[in-house]
C-alpha cells in the first residue's frame, strides 16, 4: 500500500498504476462496457482521444510530439504500441485528474489529508 499525500507526482505511482491496470503491461488492451478502449501500460480511456474537454485537448499536443494523426484508430494503435506515448498520456491525466482517475488506485493507495 502506497500512502499518497496532495501534491504527489506521477513518477512515485505509475508503477503501482502500470502493474494493477495492465498486469505492467502484459494486457495492453481492454474494451469496456460502453465500447470504448482502456489502452496501453497505463491503461488510457480512448474516449480522451476524441474529447474536446481539457483533457482531450492536452493530449493532441502529446500526440503532435509523438507523430500521431488525428484519428482514433491511429491514436488507439500508438498509445498501446508506444509506452512512452503511453506514459505521457496517463501523466497528463495524473496531472489534471490525480490518481483517481484510475480506479485501481483503491487497491493500492491510501490517501491522507
């Protein structure tokens, strides 16, 4: 169990996200309920790839840095191809959502005001 305080950056838990999400990447891809795709180490919603929200538009800037179109099926292949795409992707999610934007966190965080 990792004790995570307000401020905590990405680097102390990706690790912990990597390994309950994606078995550290043994299972890069998952469709969920609602058809969209969880993909890569980090498990990132394809939803947040066409989004217009704050999200959506940050990571068209990483998707620029990495080469990657526009379109959704380019940006699923690259995010489960790429663990660097990957990670920079689930960093900017940290970023602007924390670490309960994965809900494995409650396996392995404990949180403290």
């Amino acid at each position: 169990m990792v004790m995570l305080l307000l401020g905590d950056d990405f680097d102390r838990v990706k690790g912990q996200i990597a390994r309950y999400e994606s078995d550290n990447g043994r299972y890069k891809i998952h469709v969920n309920a609602d058809r969209t795709i969880d993909c890569g180490r980090w498990q990132i919603n394809s939803r947040h790839f066409v989004e217009r929200d704050v999200v959506g538009k940050s990571f068209d800037t990483i998707f620029v840095k990495f080469g990657v179109g526009t379109a959704l099926h380019d940006r699923v292949a690259a995010s489960i191809a790429n663990d660097r795409l990957n990670e920079a992707l689930a960093r900017k999610i940290f970023e602007l959502r924390g670490i309960k934007a994965w809900t494995s966190s409650r396996k392995f965080i404990k949180t403290k005001r």
